[in-house]
C-alpha cells in the first residue's frame, strides 16, 4: 500500500515545493524596490524643508544651499519636452488608428517601434549633433527636445491603441450626419478616447521625469538659477548624478533630497495613472 | 507609395471642392457653401497633418540612424572594422579599441538576466497561472512595475551609497580585491531593473495558454506543478524567449545605473568583480571631453553599434511576439 502510494505523494510534495519556490521568489522581486523606496525616502526627508527648495546650491564647504535651480530647470524642460511632443504624438496617433493598412502607416509604426527600444544615451548624442553643435552651445531647449523624442512612442502607441478600441460606429455615426473629417476625429473619436490618451501622456511625462542620459549633452546642468532656453539648465536627474558621484557630504545631502523628491514625484505620477485607468477602464 | 499617398490625400480632400467650385464660379456663394468650402479646406488641410505626423515619425528615425552613420564615418575610416576588436582604449595615445566595452556590456547584461530570470519568471508563473485575480496579486503585479518606474539615476545612487560597501565586504570576504564598484554589482542593479519587462510578458503569455490544453493535462492526474512544466511553459516557450530578449535590450542601453557603480576604468576586466566599462557609460563620461575628431567619432560609433545591437533584438523580440499573439 504504502508503495503504491509514495510516487504520488512524492509528486504531490514536488507540487507544493515549487508552488513555494514560485512564491517565493516572486514576492523576493519586491523587496529591493521597497529597501530602495525606505532608503532614499529616510535620507531624503530630512534634508527637504523650505531652505532647501527656494536657494541655490552653495558651494563646497558652506552648508545649506538647495535644489531651487533643478527644480525649476527641470519643470521648465519637461514642461517644453510636453509642449512639443504631445500634440505631435497625438496626431500622430491618430493619423495610425485611422489608416491601419497604409504603406507609411507600417513604416511609422515600426518606426515607433525602434524610436521605444532606442538607449536613451543615442538619442542624446543625436540631439547633441542636432540642436547643440549648430547652435554652439548647451541649451536647455536641446534637452527638452531629446526628452520629447523619448515621450513620443508612448503618446503615439496609448493614442493608437484606445482609438483603436473604439468601435467603428462612432465614426460612421459622425460621417452618417455629414461631419467632415477632422470634426468626427476632434469632437468625437479624441473625446471618446481622452482617458487612455491622458494615462499615456502621463505616463510619458513619468518615464522623461527621471530620465539624465539624454540631457548629460543637452541641457548639461548649471550651478545657478537660469530661466533661459537658450542656456544650459540644470534638472533634479542631472543633478543628482553630478552630486551623487561628488566627494563631497552636503552635495550628497542636496541629491539625497532631490532624490526623495524626484522618486514621489515619479512615483505618485505612476500610481495616480494606475488609479485612473482603473477608474476609466482602459487598457494601455 | 509615398507619392501615391499623398495623391489620395489630395484627391480626397480636393474633389468636393471641385464640385462646389464649378457652382459657385457663376452665382453668388451663399453662406452655406462658404461654410461647407471652409469645412473642406480644414479637412483637407487636417489629413494632410496626419500624413505629415506620419512621416515625420519615420524620418525621425532615419535621421537618427543617418546622423549615427555620419558622425562615425571618421572614426570608420581611421580605425576600420578592428576597432570592435582593438583591445586597448587610450584616447592620450590616440589608440581606440572597443572590446573592452563589447566585453563589458554583454558582460553586465548577460549576468543581470541571469540574476533576474528566475525572479521575472517566478512572477509570471504566480500572477498568469497561480493567482490570476485578487488583491494580493494585483498588488505585486503594480509593485513590478512600479520597479521600471524608479529613475534610473536614483537606483545609481543607492546602488553606490547601498549596494557598493555590500559588495566591498563580500569581496573581502572571498578574496578578491575589494573594491566594491564593478562587473558585478552593475549587473545587481541591471538585474532589478529589468525585471518587470520579462515578468509582464510572461504573465499575459502565460495567461493565453487555452484551457483546454491545461484541462486535459490534469484530467489525466497530473498536478499543477507538472502541467505548469509540461504544458505551460512548452506552450509560452517563444513569449518567455521575447521576453527575455526585450529584458536585454533594455539592460544593453542602460546608462546612468551602469556609469554610477561599475567603476569607469578602459582595460579588459580581468573578473567579474573587476572595475570596467559599457559601451553606454564610456560614451556617458567621456563624450564632452572628447577633443579630437576621431576620439569624439570613435564614441559615436559605440552609440551605433548599442543603436542597431538594441534595434535588432527589440525588433526580434517583437516580432516574436506578435507571432504568437496572432496564432
């Protein structure tokens, strides 16, 4: 009996070993991501107070300072990387939901495609040679720009891919009362689909937020306040990384706090987007 | 094609207006026909700004690949094609060789997917077969890909205030030089990173598995664990591989995690725990000091080579899954 038995009792302890090992190490993947989120918020908070977001870093030696000039420069370049990229990723979106068997449609999604996979520090070189070199000097327009060719993918493919979702009675409904063209993809395809179209761009916004490669030749950095987009501009990544790498403790105070800052700002962007798509029920 | 596209774009747009044009040449246009001709021209108009959009995305990327080619065809036609294998970098003596950073890169890249497979695959298999629905999973499934949302500049920096003394400890303990910065904890970081891209995949392939095909396994006694063996994983064999594929591009062209902790020294690495460089960092640190033409061409040709290895294996892992979405 018991000899009968052992091979299936045997396959069954198998069964419920690796059942254990998937869990574990599933739930394992987890743990660094929460080390580094307690980390960086623990040597990050303390160092944030108001000092800390409206000066200037000082320099080495003076403690104090602060992140004014990140902070700013880096609203200032993602805000210009939105500005161009959104409307250009959009239609762009648009113009791929609304011809899916075009030659040029095949060759712009696959470009799409390749522009997702590319390394961030390529494109910056790109931009370098494109926007820096010409025009003799880091600029922090040159940084946006780079910035907005690594959101475009993702606005184009959230746009392609809600639209895509729409039924094609909408836009026959819309043809059907003689709209033209462009008032059937403005005032009811965009509308329709405006939820999926928000989570990509907000997404994209996340994903350039932490992004330093692309601006390390753009953007460059800049130890004081500027407000030009014609002159180098500093943002928290950049500074973090000139920071980070220095040997010096009150600059790795100011990228602790820009850190912290930089982390909150991606994440709660992430989650929020989590939250709405839930809400609005799309799919990305 | 191109210009057979852009004729239906005109004809389309223009041929109402054809038609009311000829009405309106002889009577008085009414407010109506005025409207409808505006209507028209904005449509038109509006098509065309798609088409541009359209072909703006491609040119982007031909424009990429285009100033790539450019700006390393110094350095092509000074050092030829024995600079992927020259084996040393010494910009001071002008001497360029690449393999050290060849080495170096597909060196971190394939021992962070090393790390991470049995983690990213563990999580497919728990959130596609095991638990599919409920909070807990729904819970890991977002704190996965919470992972691919931290900037990587930031795991650089606790990889150098964290992982570094960690690491330097270890190495003291079995030996080696302890240096901390290196090979290996480059991959440490590399292998966290990536794996929310090979664990979301493998989760929705492992989800398309018809059941069947699952039912009929365990109608014949087996048990979970031998149908996820035999059956599922068999089954999600090419999505997995995608997976894995799309993983190591991302981990090939990682830059700033990489430059922060694996030490930035030109020579061959001579362990895993040694100092080195990738190809992403070399370019990183060096490229705004790079004086001379061929120097700065050298490291755009680095970008080249990291540009079309990335494009290749995304375009792979791609198309592989595609394949089997479609089946």
């Amino acid at each position: 009996m018991k000899a009968k038995n052992s091979p299936v009792r045997f396959r069954i302890g198998k069964n419920g070993f690796f059942k254990g090992v998937v869990i574990a190490f599933a739930f394992s993947c987890v743990i660094p991501l929460l080390f580094i989120l307690a980390y960086i918020i623990k040597a990050g908070i303390t160092k944030i107070n108001w000092n800390f977001l409206v000066n200037v870093p000082k320099p080495v030696g003076e403690s104090g300072g602060g992140i004014a000039n990140a902070l700013l420069g880096s609203i200032i370049i993602i805000a210009v990387a939105a500005v161009i990229a959104i409307p250009i990723g959009i239609l762009g979106g648009i113009y791929l939901s609304e011809n899916r068997k075009s030659k040029l449609a095949y060759w712009a999604r696959l470009s799409i495609d390749i522009l997702q996979g590319v390394p961030s520090i390529v494109i910056g070189i790109v931009a370098y040679f494109w926007l820096v070199k010409p025009f003799g000097g880091f600029s922090s327009v040159s940084g946006s720009i780079a910035l907005a060719i690594m959101m475009l993918p993702i606005v184009v493919r959230s746009t392609e891919e809600t639209l895509k979702l729409l039924p094609d009675t909408l836009r026959e409904a819309g043809f059907a009362l003689g709209m033209p063209f462009h008032r059937v993809v403005l005032k009811v395809i965009v509308p329709c689909g405006i939820s999926g179209i928000l989570s990509g761009v907000m997404l994209s916004i996340a994903r350039i937020a932490g992004e330093t490669a692309p601006l390390l030749f753009t953007a460059f950095g800049n130890p004081y306040l500027s407000t030009s987009l014609t002159k180098p501009m500093q943002s928290l990544p950049l500074l973090i990384f000139n920071y980070a790498t220095s040997p010096y403790n009150d600059w790795h105070d100011l990228a602790w706090g820009a850190s912290c800052i930089l982390l909150i700002f991606v994440l709660v962007l992430n989650i929020f987007t989590k939250i709405i798509t839930r809400k609005w029920k799309v799919q990305l | 094609m191109k210009t057979f596209e852009n004729e239906a774009v005109i004809a389309r747009g223009d041929s109402p207006r054809v038609i009311t044009g000829s009405n309106t040449g002889k009577l008085k246009k009414t407010n109506r026909e005025k409207h409808s001709n505006r209507q028209i021209w904005t449509e038109s108009v509006f098509r065309r700004l798609l088409f541009i959009m359209g072909v703006l995305m491609v040119v982007l990327v031909l424009g990429i690949m285009f100033t790539l080619i450019v700006q390393s065809v110094p350095s092509i036609k000074a050092l030829g094609a024995g600079f992927l294998w020259g084996k040393v970098w010494d910009p001071v003596r002008d001497i360029y060789g690449a393999f050290p950073f060849l080495l170096g890169t597909l060196l971190t890249s394939f021992l962070a997917l090393a790390i991470s497979i049995p983690f990213s695959f563990a999580v497919g298999i728990f959130l596609g077969e095991y638990y599919p629905k409920g909070w807990l999973p729904d819970l890991l499934k977002n704190t996965v890909e919470l992972i691919a949302a931290v900037p990587s500049v930031i795991y650089g920096f606790w990889g150098l205030a964290v992982l570094v003394p960690i690491v330097r400890s270890f190495e003291s303990g079995i030996g080696e030089p302890p240096i901390g910065v290196g090979i290996f904890t480059s991959s440490l970081i590399l292998s966290i990173m990536i794996i929310p891209y090979a664990a979301s995949l493998g989760r929705s392939m492992i989800q398309m598995v018809p059941s069947h095909l699952k039912e009929a396994a365990y109608s014949l006694g087996a048990t979970r664990w031998e149908v996820i063996k035999s059956v599922i994983l068999p089954y999600v064999k090419s999505g997995l591989f995608a997976g894995v594929l799309l993983s190591l591009g991302r981990a090939l062209g990682e830059t700033m995690a990489v430059t922060m902790v694996i030490g930035n020294t030109s020579g061959i690495p001579k362990s895993i725990f040694a100092p080195g460089n990738t190809m992403a960092s070399v370019i990183a640190n060096e490229f705004t000091e790079a004086d001379r033409t061929v120097y700065l061409s050298a490291l755009i040709e680095l970008g080249l080579v990291l540009f079309l290895v990335t494009v290749v294996i995304n375009m792979i892992g791609k198309k592989i899954i595609s394949r089997f979405t479609n089946d």
